[in-house]
C-alpha cells in the first residue's frame, strides 16, 4: 500500500520545506486543500493548494464537496480568505507508479485521519526557538516584530490544548529539513533514494 502521510505544523516550522523535499526525492500523489487566496511565491497549483476565487470556492461549499472549511480573517491581498479540505471523492487518486500520497491538511489532520483516511501517517513540525522562528521570518521578509509573537503563541497553543497529542508523530525541524524527511521516511517505509 502506497503511504499517505500528512505534514502540518504553524508558519515557519518548514513544513512547505519538507513536503517539497518529499515530493522530489519520491514519486508524489499530492491531497491539496482549496483556497480562495491567490498563490504565494513558489506555490504550484495543484500540490499544496488547488486555487479557486471566492466564488468557486463558495460554489463547491454549498454543493458539499468540501469536508473542513476555515475562514481566515487575515487579509491576503487585501481580503479574507478561505481554505478547505476537499471529501475524499474528489481526492487525486494514487497510479501504479505512485511512491507517496502526500497533504498538508494542518489542525484538521486528525479529523480527517478519524472520519475518512485512518490509514494516514499524521506529522506535527514545530520549531523548539523562538530566535530560529525570527530567522526564518526575516529571511521571507515577514513582520518579525509582531508576527514572531503570533507563531510563537501557536507553537505554545498546540501544546497547552492538547493538539501534539492527536498526531501521530511530532518532531523538531531546527536543523535541518532533510533529518526530518529521512525520519519521515523511516516512519512510513519509503525506500530512501541514493
């Protein structure tokens, strides 16, 4: 059986990072979410995301076809936007030669591990400083003095309400992506290239 394994985690743990390296070194079936939010540099559609306007995004939520939504009031060029996870019957489905089935369906990982795909491989990325979140944060040219803060709350979030817990598997990206590819590889039986 072809593993399907999700990588979440908040902004800047490197989760995007190590589900490109993934997707290169294997031969990849991505699950993508939908969003109403244009692409961000280096985004391909159809990996991560599917993109649609607010307008098919709506269309295809009042038809049913998406299982989790969530708004977020953030504006994105300008606007609010929405992400969802689409009902498994309209997931991509796995070919002969497919090595991985890959998603990044964050918070909602384990919901959709629980109702429709228990055999998912659920990761939780986090980062263990608050300087190397900063780092990362400059480096993409995000607002560090008030953004730092945010994500940091996150990180500290999903441990006080419990959310490490409905992962699989939790790890620490503060190195380096490639260790945690390899420790996911190992953990989901994937032969690691030469």
């Amino acid at each position: 059986m072809v593993p399907f394994v999700n990588i979440s985690g908040y902004g800047f743990s490197g989760k995007s990072t190590i589900s490109r390296i993934l997707a290169n070194r294997h031969r990849t079936l991505w699950r993508p979410r939908i969003t109403s939010r244009p692409p961000r540099p280096g985004e391909v559609p159809g990996n991560e995301y599917l993109f649609a306007t607010a307008e098919e995004f709506k269309c295809r939520n009042s038809k049913g076809e998406v299982l989790h939504e969530t708004v977020h009031p953030v504006f994105e060029g300008g606007r609010a936007y929405s992400t969802g996870i689409l009902r498994p019957e309209f997931w991509p489905q796995p070919c002969e030669k497919t090595e991985l089935i890959l998603s990044a369906f964050g918070r909602a990982a384990w919901q959709i591990k629980r109702d429709c795909a228990p055999e998912m491989i659920t990761f939780l990325v986090k980062v263990s400083d608050k300087e190397e979140l900063a780092k990362r944060m400059i480096l993409r040219e995000e607002r560090v003095e008030t953004g730092v803060h945010a994500r940091w709350d996150n990180n500290t979030w999903y441990e006080e309400i419990g959310l490490d817990a409905d992962f699989d598997h939790v790890f620490y990206n503060d190195s380096s992506p490639e260790e945690c590819v390899e420790q996911i590889e190992r953990i989901a039986g994937l032969l690691i290239p030469r």
